[in-house]
C-alpha cells in the first residue's frame, strides 16, 4: 500500500541491531509472520511510514508477505526509538536503571517519548490533554507559541531540570510586553469614548440634520462593531488567525506544550501559512484524521465492524416471513453440508475444491426440485 498514514512500527534488533546503520522499521503482520522468534523493539505508531522488512536494510532475510519490495524507502523518517531509544536522555524503556516512576509522552510532530520529567513543565493530569509538542519541535514549529495563549492546556509549574532541588522558576511579562497591553488599554478606552459620542447621535430628533446624523452614526457604528465579520465575508481566503494572534502579546518559553482535543481544527489554513507548514513539514498538523485518537478509533470501529455476524445483519433488514424462511434454508444448509462432509471425515479423505462445488450443484437441484412441486391456492 505504499506510506500507510499511520500504523504501529517495530524495530528488529536482531536482524538490525543497536548501532547498525541504517535503521529499520517493520509492519505489524511482518513482526508476527517474519520476526516471530526475534528480539523486537515496539514502537507504536508512525505516521507516512512503508514496511522495511526484506529489503536492502536486511541483508539474510526476504519478507515472507511481499517478496519483491524496493531496496529503500526514501520517505520514511527514522530516530533513535528504531534502536530502542527515547527522549532527550536517549534511555530504553522500560528502563532497569531509572527508578524514577514516570510516565512517557509521544510528541506529535516528531513522535519521539519523553519522560514527564524531561519536557521543561510538569504536564497537566493525562485526562486534560489530547497532545503534546516537545521542547525542540516547538523552537522548530515557533508559530504555536501564538496559538498557545489560546489553545494550550497550562501545565502545573515551570520547572528546570534541577526540579529534584526543589528551583521553581516563574516566567514574568517583559517591561516591553507590559507597555504593549498598556497601549492596547488605551485604544480600547478610545473606542469606548468614540461609542459613547456616536450614540448620542443615535438620539431621536426631529430636524434634518438630526436624522442624517442618526443615521450616519449608526453606520459608523455598525462598521466600527462588525470589522471581523465583514473581513471573513468579502475575503475568507485572505483572512489569517495567526497575523491576528500574532498581533497580540504573547511569551514563548523554553518548555514542552500541551493541547486538548481538536485544537487543530483552529489553526489557520490561509496561503501563506499552508506554505509555511509545507516548508517545515507539518503539514498533518491540520488533519484531523492525523491524531493517534483519530487511528484508536478507527481501530475500534473496524472491530465492531469485523465482530458483527452477517448472517443477522441480514435477518434485521427483512420481514418476519423472510426471515422464517431464511432460518429454515440455513438449516437444511447446515445439515445436509454437516452430512456430506462427515463422509469424508469417516474416510480420512481430503475434500477438494470439485468436492464443494460438486455439494452444492446437488443442493441447488434438489431446491430447484422441492420448489417445482409445490401448490398455492387462493379462496
């Protein structure tokens, strides 16, 4: 199937071991039918990833399910989880010689694990986030820190990595920031005033120059009130969140981030910034359907899917009388099919494929017989 958009990844130490280069990732089916006896690092899911398995990477083994694969798969993205490794201290897990209980947290852009302890902020209880953006990815993707004022779930503290000392750092406005929502007061207290003098144009009167007045404030008024809607109206293609966002203060600091469901359905989709999640890679980043939620789920759904039984599935869709007769054919099915192959059982014989059909030529005759001697009859 080519890149599959995301899907659970193992890493083979025994055929690529830790240090070998380059890395390899394999597919699930391929971990149980090519790797089932080897030494196998899980790395649960990666998105736009092709299979590895037999290719040039692997030097004595060929993929049992597809033979023939390319020797290299140039558009996958490997790191250092394909040696078993995660997070900034480059550890396995689970780790025999860290005796720190703690969770790991997959960053959703570059889809490494990281301790809690290790993202620069002590995450918010796992049931108030959906996502996580790494310390590095958010240097990388610097365009969040404006959507984080917004969007982001605060964490409980700042803290840096001497947090066993017990050193708390506090992360203050700038003298620069704090003149800028000074400023911003400001305006505000202005469009208030100028409010306050276009409703006393709005007052009744009975003059002519009174009722142009009226009117002329009033639509001064309404366009002064309504400048965003009319924006997005006439020109929704070139209205940008982010400029807007960007616009207004905000702190960029030195720690991870973390969101709640369907943030991403917020971030602009404008031009300019398509182009510019193209050009740092993070285009899934307004894909819903990208979420490691989104692949549970679908997962869920083909479950259910796969355990319902057709044969009610069908009995649901018909009437009472089609259904008594659908009952009383699989019946005769099953017993007659259950008789002819005990013949076989009782012999020790192989049934082929010329036995099957050869079954139910038979059946559908003897139907075709039994339906032919039947009599109806009205009064």
């Amino acid at each position: 199937q080519g890149a599959v958009k995301r899907q659970a990844l193992y890493a083979c130490s025994t055929c690529t071991p830790p240090g070998a280069e380059p890395p390899a990732g394999i597919c699930l089916a391929c971990s149980y039918e090519c790797h089932g006896t080897h030494r196998l690092f899980e790395l649960y899911t990666k998105r736009n990833f092709r299979c590895d398995c037999g290719n040039s990477k692997f030097k004595n083994l060929q993929c049992k399910l597809l033979p023939e694969k390319g020797k290299v798969n140039a558009g996958n993205k490997y790191n250092d989880n394909f040696y078993g490794l995660y997070c900034t201290c480059k550890r396995p897990y689970p780790d025999p010689e860290d005796e720190i209980p703690d969770e790991m947290i997959q960053c959703i852009v570059c889809e490494d694990w990281f301790h809690g302890r290790h993202l620069g902020a002590v995450p918010p209880e796992s049931g108030d986030f959906h996502e996580m953006v790494c310390q590095a990815c958010m240097k990388h993707c610097h365009f969040l820190w404006a959507y984080a004022s917004q969007l982001a779930v605060p964490p409980l503290t700042k803290v840096n990595s001497l947090e066993e000392e017990g050193i708390v750092l506090k992360v203050e406005e700038s003298e620069d920031q704090k003149k800028e929502i000074k400023k911003e007061s400001g305006v505000e207290h202005q469009d208030m005033k100028e409010e306050k003098q276009t409703e006393q144009f709005n007052e009744p009167s009975t003059s002519s120059g009174s009722e142009f007045l009226n009117t002329y404030g009033y639509c001064r008024k309404f366009l002064q009130k309504f400048p965003v809607e009319i924006a997005k109206t006439t020109s929704e293609s070139s209205f940008c969140k982010l400029k807007e966002l960007q616009s207004k203060p905000f702190l960029k600091k030195d720690t991870a981030t973390f969101w709640p469901s369907n943030w991403r359905s917020k971030l602009c989709t404008c031009e300019d910034c398509s182009k510019m999640y193209s050009d740092l890679e993070v285009q899934f980043l307004t894909d819903e359907c990208d979420t490691v939620l989104a692949y549970e789920n679908k997962g869920t759904s083909d479950q259910e899917t796969e355990r319902r039984d057709p044969l009610m599935d069908t009995l649901n869709s018909m009437n009472r009388v089609q259904q008594v007769e659908l009952i009383c054919e699989y019946n005769d099915l099953k017993t007659e099919l259950t008789d002819y192959l005990r013949r076989f059982a009782d012999e020790g014989t192989v049934v082929k494929r010329e036995d099957i059909q050869h079954f139910f030529e038979e059946f559908q005759s003897r139907k075709r017989r039994r339906t032919n001697r039947m009599q109806y009859y009205c009064s």
